[in-house]
C-alpha cells in the first residue's frame, strides 16, 4: 500500500497524470485539442522548452542557489546569429550551429567564472548576463537584419522527419537519453549530484568543485544556444526577445519534475514530463482565450504553488 | 564573605548526566578556579551560573540569598557578569559599542548616549593601554580586528559589566604575555575591590599566577576544593585523572615498537600555519601516531592543512620519499593521502544520496574513471564495506537511512579500494556508537599492520592509549611532549596537556 502510495507520488507520476487530465479538459473545453497533428504541434513546443530546460536543470543539481536566468537571452541571441549566418541558405546551417554553439558556451562560460570565480550568486550573476545579453540584443538588431531560417532547419523543426514524427522531437528524445545516461552512468553526473547536495564533503574527497560548477553553465549556455537555433526553424524568422518568454517555465518545468531547488537531487526525465505539462497548459490557456499576461500570471502562481508543495514537503521530512 | 554558592546543582540532558552533584562557594575578594577535563561537567556548571542551562536540583545562593536563574538576564540582575569563550561580539559593529553592548546607556528613552558610550568605552580600552596591538581604538570594527583584539574587547565587555561577580571561561587563549600579564593585573585590582572571580584556564602556569583556590571536578562531580598555596601541579592533575589514572596503556594489543626498516610513511618538518606552528614528527609504515591534548590545540589544523583543506604558511611534507604540497584534497588524494574528518555532516556525507555514491569518488579520482557501472563497482564497494561490518540493506539506499556509525564507515570505505599510504584521522569516531568504534579501531589496526602510516587525533584518551604506538602531545599549536612505551599514561596525557611539568 505504501508502495503504491510513494509511487503515486513521485513528481514525474504526477506530472503524467496531469497531462492526461488537462489534454481530456483540452478536448473538452475544445473538440480537436486532442487530436495527433495537435499533440505532435504541442510536442515540439515542449521540446524547445524541454532543451532550455535541460540546462537549467544540470544549474539546478548543482546546488549553491544554483540557477541560470540568461537563458532567454543566449536564446534570441542564438536565433539571431543563426539566422544572419545562414540567411535561408541549407549550406549554413553548419557554420551556424558551430556559431550558436560557441555563443551559448562563451556566455555559460563567463556565467560559471562569475559564480565560482567571483563567487558572485548565480541569481545575480545570471541576471545581470540577461541584461548584458538584452542590451546586446538591441545593438546588434540596429546594424543587421534579423535573418532568415534555412528551408531544411524548418523542416527538420516542423516536417515529419522520421516515423511521421518531427526531427526536433528526434533530438530531444535523444537528449533526454544522453542526460539520463549522463546523470546515472558517469562520474561527471555523480559529482553533479555529489556537489549539489555537500559542496564541502565532495571537495574533500577530492571532486574538482569549481571546474564542474563553470561546466555546468556552459552546458546551460549550449542547451539554450540548440533551442535559439530550432526556435528560427520553428519561426521562420527570429523577432525581438524570442527567447524571452522561456526563462521562467523553464525553471518550472525543472521543479514539476521534482528537482529540488536547493540542489543534488532530481533528474531530467521529470523535467520533461514538466515541459510537455506546461506547454499544455499554456495551450489550454489561449484555447480559453487568455492574454499572455494571463499566461505569465498563471506560471508565476504555479511556481509558488509548486515551492510551498516541495517545500513543505521538505520540512516535514526533516 | 560568600559571593555565590552552588550546592548539589545536577543538570540531565535526557539520558546522559552532565552534572552529577555540583558544588561551588565564590568568596569576595578571590579568583576561583574550575578545574575540569573535556567533559566533566565544568561547562555546564557554567552555563548553570550564567543562566542559559536550568538545573534540575540543588540550591543557588547570591550573597546568602536563595536565588532562581531564570535566563541570562536574570542571571545580570543578580549581578553575574561572564565572559564567553564563543566569541559573541557584533562583527559590523566598532569597539565602543560592542563593550557597552550588554547595556547600551540611553537618553530621553530612545536614543543612544554617544558621549557616555565614549566615555565608558575609553575607560576600558585605557585599562589595556599599551598592549592592545595599533589601530585598536574606539571606533575600529571588531571584525577588522586580529583575534587576540577581539578578545580584549571580549574582555573589555564583561568588565564593563561592572557585576560583582564576574566569570572568565578560558579569556586568555588568544592572548599574547603582555596581554595576560596586564589582564591578570586588572583582576587583581577586582580582587582588592572585593569582587568575586570565577576563573577558567587549561595553563597550570596562569593558574598558579592568579588563583586563590581551586575546585576539582570530575564525571560530573565536584571533587573538592583546595587552596592553591597549599598544593602543587601533580596533586591537581591528579585528582582530575582520578585513579588508575598511573597504569601504563595496554600493550597487549599494540606493538610498541615498530620495524622501522619499512621507512617512513610521513614526514613532516616544520609545519606551520593558521593554527599551529613547527611542527615535526615521522610517521613509520605500520605506525599509528597518536596525536593528544585539549581540544583545539592545532591538532585538527595540522591534520587538515597535510591534506590541503587548511592553510600551511610553511615547512616540508614527504609521503614516503617524494615531497608532497597540497594545493588541494585533489593532489592529496593522488599522491596517496587520506583523511577522514569526525564532522561527517560537514566534510564527509553526501546526504541524499546512495550509500554507493559515497563510496566511489575516491576511486574515481584515482583510476581516472570516465563511467561509471554500477554492476562493475558493486564488486569494490562491497569488499571494502564488509571489511567493517557495515550494516545496509542495499548499495542503493541513501545514506541517510543508516545510523551516525555505519555512515562513518561508509565514509572511510571510501579509502578502502584503491589503498593510500597514509590514513589522517580527525578525531573520527566523534558521536557513533561502541560497537562501530571497536569496528573502527579493529580495521585500523589492520590498515597499520597493512603497512600504511596512521595519525589518530582523538579527543578521547582511552582511544588513544589503547591504540597508539606513540602519542604527541598538542599545546597552543605546537608539540609540547612525546609519550612512547610506558610513559603512555593517562596522568602524563594530562600533564603534558595542562603544561605542568
């Protein structure tokens, strides 16, 4: 019974049984919401989400307040430079993904030497990136055309690519396996979770705490630089702070799928129950023709409503 | 004339007496020392005095009046002024306001007296004229201040207290000669006023330089009370030991001598640094070097800063033959140094996660490891955890789900598979249970008969004596005396610790 009872209550059980029901509501409030072309629509939202969010996810676990809020910049950065590289040329796509790549990291970079170097908090640390990046943003939008994507990117991103499923629900399929493998089956993961949850006992017993900290926000860097990259195949073309708008459900999507914010502890498959959970909702939301400020009021009271769960959760344990 | 008097105070914390029977008379006009190993229940007559601990029983008299303590400002009221050892000065605050900290002089009802908190804080800082260090003034912030200040202010602080019963909890470890011999002159002035002093140090020498009499306490009981012209140093220590306190440390079951043709494990020549100073000693392969003394004599610091988790100013290190400098646990634990810490939840618990996971990353570091196969290490982690006796269901259930021992071993099952050269140990059986230390100290044995060097700090001396080869004995940072064979005694443990010689 209470095995049943633990089960039920693991984050990622929930999340699932939240999606089920709010796709049933979806339908109910809108015949048509349910329908494959529409689920396959809403999955690749949630992986756009879900890749952002698999960067927010490794800052998480890694403890110390650890927490990337730039990661709607390096979006529409990345979907920027990607667009101006490959100006809707298929041949650029290539020097454009190294680009956005080297983008994100430099940017994850200077984020993971401000917080270990600096020791500057990685909220404050990361919240002055997406200034510096915002900033960015508008200098470089006087001076160069916004871009345009390259046919195949848009495919890849909106075509069915392989088994009638789109290429971009492919790769984030193939994320989530590489990130679990990462997470469980290597060293770099177990000392991902080992500072996350005593920094000090793990730099005693020798874990290299301030390199693997730096890592991780260059892999959140990365991460969000992939998702700048499909977001202008998703789009067409890359608009004013197209990332804008995924910095906090990202960080939602991470604490649905019960990674504690206080660090070590956690794991991405949640996250992606999170991500496709939110992206529904978000759904259901303009279905019921709510305004994006709406919207964002309903994902800030989710997420406090998810810490005084977790929270009290927490308490009650110790 | 009786200032206070304690008769019969006893104080439990659950199961555990602290305080048996605890007797005290403070008379006006004397400096009474307290007198009491780790341990013995001195702290906690304290705390019963300053009113932070209630007592169970026993009567408390001010001045021949019965009273009740209720908290600390009752304790104030009754005229008790104390000195804490934990420092507990405001940080951000200057020196002025932290002496007058206790109470703050006030005018028109609300607002802060500044002219009378400078004239109350020049009367103190003038008592310590000329040895308080340069840029010590009024106005400097304690946190900028060196230790030894703050100290003083410390002491400054429960001077100006004006109690006429005023209590030291060792106030001159941090102290330089000038500064103790000018603290010492100021009680004496108290005295001839008529105060009472209640004063507690580990250094015989300040003892015999300031105290009037003595009163001895041991397992939570007040032995007696003595004057201390009429006795010596060893009569002292003495009745702290207690009986017995003679009989040489058992030699059956470690050997005293050890084959010093297998070389030496550890070497160190002239280590200093943030809280110790030269310090030398060799540990042999198949050694164990104890390391004794009061608590927080540098023990731990020498121990942490070998490993590179503490600050060596300088001196040299070899592990075996190579020199060895620590930059870090990292380049420690390469070159073949282990260390197992007492403070688990702080330097060795990865809480939350599996027992496992806590085992490994030593191995980790040192075979370089890139992946990790659960399957493949289940056959490392295992052997080393059942080398000790270790107690677990599965290798996958957290850590937290086993007892403070069994996690203790978990930790040092992580030196286990790939084996060092040498083991620190850092008073590493501190709140497990019997049973688990005698698991401990079974494999240590085995470790040293192994062929690996040893240091075991302990804080308890029945450790210790029962395990170490030889003992150096730690005093204000520095090794004040060696015990080796049969000087390996629990009264020559305690001579040395106390520096009565």
């Amino acid at each position: 019974m209470s095995r049943i009872n633990s089960f039920l209550r693991q984050p990622i059980v929930v999340a699932l049984v939240l999606i089920v029901f709010l796709l049933y509501l979806g339908e109910a409030l809108s015949p048509g919401f349910a329908t494959g072309g529409q689920i396959l629509r809403l999955l690749i939202v949630a992986s756009l989400l879900g890749i952002i969010a698999a960067g927010q996810n490794v800052v998480i676990l890694g403890g110390r307040e650890g927490i990337d809020l730039s990661v709607g910049g390096v979006v529409s950065l990345s979907a920027i430079i990607a667009g101006n590289v490959m100006n809707g040329a298929d041949g650029g796509i290539l020097p454009a993904v190294g680009a956005c790549l080297a983008a994100g990291a430099f940017f994850g970079l200077l984020n993971g030497l401000g917080v270990t170097l600096l020791r500057i908090p990685p909220l404050v640390m990361t919240l002055g990136m997406l200034g510096v990046l915002q900033g960015l943003l508008v200098v470089i939008r006087m001076g160069i055309p916004s871009g345009q994507a390259a046919p195949a990117l848009s495919r890849f991103v909106t075509q069915p690519f392989a088994y009638g499923i789109p290429g971009i629900i492919w790769l984030w399929i193939m994320i989530g396996i590489v990130m679990a493998l990462m997470l469980n089956r290597t060293v770099f993961g177990h000392r991902i979770y080992a500072i996350g949850s005593n920094e000090h006992a793990a730099y005693m017993a020798g874990v290299p705490v301030g390199i693997i900290r730096i890592a991780l926000f260059v892999i959140s860097g990365m991460f969000a630089a992939i998702a700048g990259l499909c977001l202008l195949g998703y789009s067409g073309t890359s608009f004013a702070n197209v990332g804008e708008q995924y910095m906090l459900p990202s960080i939602i999507a991470v604490v649905f799928g019960g990674t504690s914010l206080a660090g070590g502890k956690g794991g991405y498959t949640g996250t992606m129950a999170g991500a496709v959970l939110l992206v529904i909702l978000q759904s259901i939301l303009t279905t019921i023709n709510i305004e994006e400020s709406g919207r964002q009021m309903v994902f800030g009271a989710t997420l406090l409503l998810l810490m005084m769960f977790y929270g009290r959760g927490r308490a009650m344990r110790a | 004339m009786s200032k206070l008097k304690l008769s019969g105070v006893s104080k439990a914390y659950g199961a555990t007496l602290a305080l048996r029977r605890g007797d005290l008379e403070v008379m006006a006009g004397e400096v009474h020392v307290l007198m009491g190993s780790n341990g013995s229940g001195k702290s906690t007559l304290c705390k019963i005095i300053a009113g932070s601990v209630r007592p169970d029983s026993g009567r408390i008299l001010v001045d021949d009046q019965p009273v009740t303590i209720t908290g600390p400002r009752s304790a104030r009221a009754h005229g008790i002024g104390i000195f804490y050892q934990e420092l507990s000065l405001a940080a951000h605050r200057s020196v002025g306001e932290n002496i007058s900290l206790g109470r703050l002089p006030v005018k028109a009802g609300v607002f802060v007296d500044r002219s009378e908190l400078r004239q109350r804080a020049a009367r103190y800082i003038g008592l310590f004229d000329g040895v308080s260090g340069e840029e010590f003034s009024a106005e400097a912030l304690v946190g900028s201040l060196r230790p030894d200040q703050r100290q003083l202010v410390e002491i400054m602080k429960a001077l100006a207290s004006e109690a006429p019963l005023l209590i030291f909890d060792e106030p001159t470890s941090a102290l330089d000669r000038a500064q103790v011999e000018r603290f010492f002159e100021i009680l004496r002035d108290l005295k001839r006023r008529g105060r009472g002093i209640v004063f507690i140090s580990h250094r015989m020498d300040e003892i015999k330089a300031i105290g009037d009499r003595v009163t001895i306490i041991r397992d939570g009981e007040t032995i007696t009370t003595l004057n201390l012209n009429d006795t010596d140093p060893a009569t002292v220590i003495r009745l702290m030991v207690g009986g017995a306190g003679d009989m040489p440390a058992s030699q059956s079951s470690v050997p005293a001598v050890v084959d010093a043709e297998r070389g030496a494990a550890l070497t160190v020549r002239n280590l200093s640094g943030r809280g110790f100073s030269d310090v030398s000693f060799e540990v042999a392969r198949g050694e164990i070097l104890g390391f004794g003394g009061l608590h927080g004599q540098g023990q731990s610091a020498v121990l942490r800063g070998i490993f590179g988790a503490g600050a060596v100013t300088s001196g040299k290190i070899l592990i075996g033959e190579e020199s060895f400098d620590a930059s870090g646990p990292r380049k420690a634990i390469r070159c073949g140094c282990a260390y197992v810490s007492g403070d688990r939840a702080r330097d060795g618990v990865i809480s939350g996660r599996p027992i496992i996971e806590n085992v490994t990353p030593i191995h980790y570091l040192r075979d370089r490891l890139m992946i990790a196969r659960p399957r493949k290490l289940r056959h490392k982690v295992a052997p080393a955890l059942q080398s000790m006796q270790t107690k677990f269901a599965s290798l996958f259930h957290p850590i937290s789900s086993l007892s403070g021992g069994n996690q203790q071993k978990v930790i040092i099952a992580r030196w286990l598979i790939d084996r060092p050269d040498v083991l620190l140990l850092d008073d590493p059986t501190k709140g497990i249970d019997l049973s688990a230390k005698a698991d401990l100290f079974a494999l240590i044995r085995q470790l040293a008969a192994d062929g690996l060097g040893i240091v075991l700090y302990s804080s308890e001396d029945a450790e210790l004596l029962g395990n170490a080869n030889r003992i150096l004995v730690f005093n204000g940072g520095s090794v004040s005396r060696e015990l080796t064979g049969a000087d390996r005694t629990r009264y020559n443990l305690y001579q040395a610790a106390y520096e009565a010689a």
